[in-house]
C-alpha cells in the first residue's frame, strides 16, 4: 500500500510536534516545577504550531508569505509571553526557540529525508534532558581551549582545501596539502585523547592517566607519571599506569598507520598488536598486584591542538621528510635503520608519518622496519625518562619492561617479518 506523500508529511509532522511538546512538559516538570508559574504552551499548542507550519508552507511553497507570517505571528505571541515572564523575573527563551522548530517540522520533513527531521527531534530529547551535564561542562572547559579549537576548525576547513595539491616544494617529496592534512588528523587525534583525560575523567585516578595519555603522548605520560613516584608511597600501580601509555601507543600507531597508509598498516598491524597485547598483560599482572592511590597526577595542560604546536609539528614533519629522503638516498637502508634508532628518541610521530605519507628509494618492508626501530627506540628513551624523573626503587620494573619490550621491538624491525 502507498501512502500519498503529503499525508504521511502530515502525520510525521503531528507525531513529532506532539512528541517534542510531550518532551517540553517533562523537561518543565523536572527542571522548573516549584519556579516556573508561566509556562508557554502546551503539548496541545506545540502539535497545533507543527500543524500551522505544515499548512502555511503547502499553500505557498515559493514566496511563503503565509509562512512567514505565521512565524511573526508565534513571534509576536511570544513577545507577550517574554514580557509577563520578565515581570517573574524570568529570562529563559528555551521554549520560543524549541517551538521555532516545531513550527518548521513541516518544511523540513518536505524538502528533506526523514532521518533529518529525526535526528533533530533525537537532538532536542538529548539536549533537553542533558541540562545538568552541559551547565557543569560549559562552567568547567577552559575557554582559551575553545579558542584554539576554533583556530584549528577555521584553518582546517578554509585553508585546507585551498592549499596546493601538487608537490611545488623543492625537495620536499609531498604536497602542502598533505602536509597540512598530516598535521591536521595528528592533532584531531591527539585531541581527542586529551579532552577525554581532562574533562570526561576528572577524577580518573593514577591507572586512567597512563591509558588515556597513552592517546596522544605515552611519553609525555611516562614523564609525568615518573615524577609522580617520588611524592607517592611505592606501588604496583605505578608500574601498571606507565607500561599501559605504552601498550596503548602500540595501538594509537596502527591507527595512524590505517589512516596514511593501508599497505603499510597491513603489515604492522599484527607484530604492533602483539607488543599491545604483551603491554596490557604486562599491565593487568601490576593492576592487580597494586592498589588506589589517592594523590594522583593531574592531566597535562599542554593542549595538542595550539597553533604553535601545530605549526611546530608540520615543522619537524618537514624536516624529518627532508632528512629521511637524503638517508635513504645517499645511505641506503642501512642508513635508514640507524637514522630510525636516532629519531625514537626524539618525538616520534613526524618520523612515522613521514615514512607513511613520503616516497623514497626504499620498499615497504623497510619502511616497515624503520617504524618499529624508532617505536623501540622510543621505548628505551621512556624507560630512561622514567629513570631520570622518578625514583629508582619506584620504577624499575617499570623501567625493565620498557626496556624489554623496546629491545623486542627493535628486535622485529631488524629480523625480516614473514608477511
């Protein structure tokens, strides 16, 4: 059976309007029961003003004349409204605008597909009922982070697609595109990690610290963790949080090898993920043989995504380009080996995904090795780190299996892999 186009456009448009004023009721009766005494409208009036949207746009789809005046129309009701609420010392404008919506179900079930009209109905359920969350959330995020977020929206979605996406620098094997892309995705993810340690586990403890912050910087976390040791009490805990920023590294490098480079992340996502294994069965063994700590460090501030880090970034990217391309060219893959060992202790993410995103005169199972040479010579400057910022008789086991699991996987990288 078909149903006439306009008659389901009808219904759809009273279920959702009626729906979405049920909704208004239980977010007034929830939020504002003992102090709102002046309520605009009802479920009746929000499925009435889907209703009245429905048929002022169907008369005069071209000019919607008669549209718009019934838009000054709930307008100017609401004036009324906003002036008497005034007087109660009100100054909510929640329900002009969620019944601004409704009014426009109508069209918007007509021009567009039908997840639309859903997907907002299912964003006005959830913001409506998450009121508690978002006040705490916008009262707690550091507006200078919202800032540099914003810079790096306007950089990526405007200036991205203007860059050049032919290869127009002299020796540099990779267009500017590329390079500003690489930069981009790196610190997206980066990010990502970084808002999830700092604001969905404020009180995440010492374990969560080393799991999230091996997201976006298991080095960075070593450090902190490390210097930690020599304020709290000794502790198998310790140990746990530090091998699990490594064992999530393993896994934050195949997904940044996924996106640059398939035929490269076919390759290393098995011997990664078996050294990511190790390192949480390593963790689990300390987990459990250690306890809560309540001193615990506190995320980094270092947010990944400001400008000047950024910038720095496709820097350093650049230079490692430039630098593996004359290794490989001048030193073969000889050369590349010792400059991969070098380059882990220093900021590893540039090397890597010069290798992924670059051409040169060496094939993918060289590519390959240097990855995993420089991923365990990064390990070893860890356990090092570890060492140098902690307290021995704190983070030596950590520091031992840092350096076992480092010299295992420089040992991969120097032994051809049978894939």
């Amino acid at each position: 059976m078909n149903f006439d186009p306009v008659l389901l456009h009808f219904l759809l448009t009273v279920v959702f309007s009626f729906l979405v004023g049920m909704e208004i009721r239980t977010y007034m009766q929830q939020f504002h029961s003992e102090q709102e005494t002046l309520i605009f409208g009802s479920v009746r009036t929000f499925t009435f003003t889907g209703i009245l949207g429905f048929i002022l746009y169907s008369i005069d789809t071209v000019h919607l004349i008669p549209y718009t005046a019934g838009l000054f129309s709930v307008t100017l009701l609401y004036a009324l409204f906003y002036q008497k609420k005034l007087e109660e010392g009100r100054r909510s404008v929640l329900a002009y605008f969620v019944m601004l919506i409704v009014y426009s179900f109508g069209p918007m079930l007509i021009l567009f597909p039908l997840w639309m009209a859903a997907l907002v109905f299912v964003l006005i359920v959830f913001i409506l009922n998450a009121k508690n969350s978002i006040h705490h959330f916008s009262t707690d995020i550091n507006t200078y982070e919202l800032t540099t977020l914003g810079k790096m929206v306007l950089l990526s979605a405007v200036i991205l697609p203007l860059l050049p996406k032919a290869n127009i620098i002299p020796y540099i094997p990779i267009s500017p595109f590329k390079i500003w892309l690489v930069v981009v995705v790196i610190s997206a993810i980066s990010y990502g990690g970084y808002l999830a340690q700092k604001y969905f586990f404020p009180s995440k403890g010492l374990f969560m610290t080393g799991l999230i912050g091996g997201t976006y910087s298991s080095t960075a976390t070593t450090v902190v963790l490390a210097k930690k040791t020599r304020e709290l009490p000794a502790n198998s805990m310790m140990t746990a949080s530090i091998i699990a920023a490594t064992a999530v590294m393993y896994l934050r490098l195949i997904v940044i090898t996924t996106v640059f480079n398939t035929a490269i992340a076919k390759m290393i996502v098995w011997p990664f993920l078996l050294f990511a294994v190790l390192g949480f069965a390593i963790t689990w063994f300390y987990y459990h043989k250690g306890s809560a700590l309540k001193n615990v460090p506190e995320a980094q501030d270092k947010n990944p995504l400001e400008l000047g880090t950024a910038f720095v970034f496709a820097g350093l990217f650049i230079l490692m380009m430039v630098a593996t391309s004359f290794v490989t060219q001048h030193y073969g893959t000889g050369g590349l080996k010792i400059f991969s060992f070098v380059t882990g202790f220093t900021d590893i993410d540039p090397f890597v995904l010069s290798l992924l995103t670059g051409k040169y005169s060496v094939g993918n199972q060289e590519v390959l090795s240097a990855i995993l040479i420089a991923t365990g010579s990064n390990n070893i400057l860890k356990a090092l780190y570890a060492v140098w910022f902690g307290s021995w008789a704190k983070v030596k086991s950590a520091f031992a299996w840092l350096m076992i699991l480092g010299i295992l996987t420089i040992a991969a990288g120097l032994v051809p892999l049978p894939i």
